[in-house]
C-alpha cells in the first residue's frame, strides 16, 4: 500500500457491481459498458464535495485489490475500482 495512506483516516472504496437488466439493454445498444465511468463520475462529486468541506482527498487506482477485496469481504463478481 503508498506510504501517506498510514496516516490517513478515512477510505472510501467505489465498488463496480454487473448490471441489471436496463443497463445491460443500454450497454448493448449504445455498445460501451458505462459503468467504470459511472464509478469516476460518482467518486468526482464525493471530491468535490470533499474540497468544499476543506478535507483533502486522492483517489488511488493502483492497489492490490486481490488483497482489498479479502479484507473487506467484497464478494466475487464485483470488483474494487478506486480506492
């Protein structure tokens, strides 16, 4: 894990889940799985927020998310985007 996050004292990890059936109709149709997007647009606006409560924040997409996952108990067929 990066050094800095030892000091760190909150996590908020942005998992992606398969879709359901309307999501998968519109994947199909507009051919592009929107989903890591839908996850980044989403972690934005918790930044964002984040700025304007003057708390600092970095999102981090290189991490061991085999290690991740068994440490948060997150189920198979979903997996850790950002961290």
């Amino acid at each position: 894990m990066n050094k800095f996050t030892s000091e760190c004292k909150t996590f908020i990890i942005a998992v992606e889940e398969s879709g359901n059936i309307t999501s998968r109709a519109g994947e199909l149709i507009k051919k592009q799985d929107f989903r890591a997007t839908d996850v980044a647009i989403a972690c934005e606006h918790i930044c964002l927020m984040a700025e304007e409560l003057e708390l600092g924040t970095c999102i981090l997409g290189w991490f061991n998310e085999k290690s991740l996952k068994k440490l948060l108990n997150i189920q198979s067929g979903k997996s850790s985007l950002l961290f």
